[in-house]
C-alpha cells in the first residue's frame, strides 16, 4: 500500500462541507524535509494532536499549512498571547437585534466540522486560556461548556500548536497540556531545500542569484550563532517579501533592508545586517539583472 492510499481514505471518509471548503488553505510555500512530513503524516493519521518546537523561520506554520492542504482540511490559525481568554477560544455570548446567541470561537466551529486549527505560538498564552482545551486535546475530546450543549469533536479535528523556545514573553508548558500533543523538533532550513524554496516560488531567478541568496541566509545564521545579530533577524519570510518587492522596482538591497535590517532597532545590528547585504551584493541590483 503506497503513502497517499490512508491519507486518501481520511480525505473520503470526512467530506468538508461546502461553507468551509474556501479555508482549505493553498499554499504558497511546499514544505521541504521529507522527515518531518512523514512524522507529521503519521501523527495526523494516528488521531495525535501536534507541537512543532522550533527556531523562527524553521516553518512550523508552511508546514501547518502544507497539512491542512494535504489532508484538504478546513484551516483556523489562532494567534495566541498574553492577553486572549477562553472565551476567545471557545466563544462567547453576545448580541444581534438584541438577542442573545452564542457566537462561536474558532475552536469551536474547526471542532465541529472537521477542521485542523493551529495554535500559534501556544507558550505565550496564559495557563487560565489553555485549560479549557484540556478536555478537547484529550481522549474525550469533548468541549464542555456550561450552560451549552456538549460539544463532539469530529473525528478529523487535529489541533496543531508552534512554539518558540526562550523568546521574551514565552513559558513553559505544563505538563498536563504537554501530555497531550505529540512533539516534532522542527529542523533549521539547510541551503539545499532554501534554493529548492526559492527556484519553485522565483522560477524565473538566475541560478547564481539563487545560490546567493541562500548563502545570504547562511551568513545570517553565522552572525546569529555569534550573537551579533537576534536569532529573529534571520526572517525566511522576510526575504521572500524583499523579492516581491524587487519585482514591482525595487532595488535588491533597499529592498533587503525594509524587509531585514530596517526590523532591527538596535542600531549597531542594523548597520552590521546593512553591511552583509552589501558585501554579498555590491552593485545595485534590479529585477532585469536577476532574471533570464
């Protein structure tokens, strides 16, 4: 039996219905490291909830995404921080024409139907907010409400949580949420898979700018491994977003700049970042000197 034949029978066997097909999410990175998908398959498949632990731009979140697209679920990311409630999670009571009804948090409704709902960066919400999803990450895998009906949840409901180790404002999970997640240590992107990254996303791109960029990233991480520059300087993301805007005009390393080093507000950082870009693109590049 090949890969695809129980990943398909989940797909057959939990049809999405038609008002959520639009949050099945395209895309617009493939995720690289054939490992970690296969881990992250296996759980799925398994009825295991998922904890992606890793550095930034290690693609916790691509590879949510790359999930939810695989397994054609319905996807709600639920940014989580210091100050959301329960109540934001679940839902909540409130008013239209001045009625009471329930309106339905985004736990809530990806419990109902069959959707995967990321957690996003679940060591920086409160003890007091995760606890009312103690019951529905757990064999019972139920959402008790008082004053509410029960709520099941569907068979294909998958929660995904990321965290970030050690960042400001971050915490430790105690271990009765831990329990319940199976954990995957996200790997840092090697060059190989970023050129791969770049080629499918810029196909246009000369292969010796390609090659360039990624060992940009690799002379970021270096500074970052010194200390010299935040460990979040290194911003994948960022990168791509400076291409897009070298293809509206843009000069390579202006664009680099608003992107990267101009998010650094220290300004001995900020100029050494400036200086990298420069000495790994030392002319003034445009969109015609990148491409075939």
């Amino acid at each position: 039996m090949n890969q695809t034949d129980p990943i398909q029978a989940f797909i057959e066997n939990n049809p999405v219905p038609e008002a959520y097909k639009s949050r099945i999410p395209d895309p617009r990175f493939r995720y690289h490291g054939e490992a970690i998908l296969r881990a992250a398959t296996a759980a799925i498949l398994s009825g295991k909830n998922l904890l992606l632990v890793g550095e930034k731009s290690t693609g916790k979140n691509v590879l949510a995404e790359n999930l939810a697209k695989l397994f054609q679920r319905p996807l709600w990311n639920v940014s989580l921080h210091m100050s959301i409630d329960a109540a934001a999670l679940i839902g909540d009571d409130s008013l239209r024409d001045g009625n009471v009804f329930f309106r339905e948090g985004p736990i809530t409704v990806a419990s109902k139907v069959g959707g995967f709902a990321v957690l996003d960066e679940i060591n920086m919400a409160k003890n007091e907010a995760l606890a009312v999803l103690h019951s529905t990450l757990d064999y019972r895998r139920i959402i008790d409400m008082p004053g509410y009906d029960l709520i099941k949840i569907h068979p294909a409901t998958r929660f995904i949580a990321t965290m970030n180790e050690g960042y400001e404002g971050t915490r430790d999970l105690n271990e009765a949420l831990l329990s319940r997640f199976v954990v995957l240590k996200m790997p840092a992107m090697v060059e190989s898979d970023l050129k791969q990254l770049i080629e499918e996303t810029h196909p246009r791109l000369k292969p010796a700018f390609v090659r360039d960029l990624a060992r940009l990233v690799a002379d970021m991480d270096k500074k970052a491994a010194a200390n010299e520059i935040p460990r979040h300087a290194v911003d994948i993301r960022g990168l791509f977003d400076a291409l897009d805007l070298v293809k509206e005009g843009l000069e390579l390393n202006d664009a680099l700049a608003m992107t990267l080093s101009n998010k650094l507000f220290d300004p001995f950082e900020e100029a050494l970042l400036a200086d990298l870009f420069k000495a790994r693109f030392k002319a003034p590049l445009y969109l015609a000197d990148l491409t075939d």
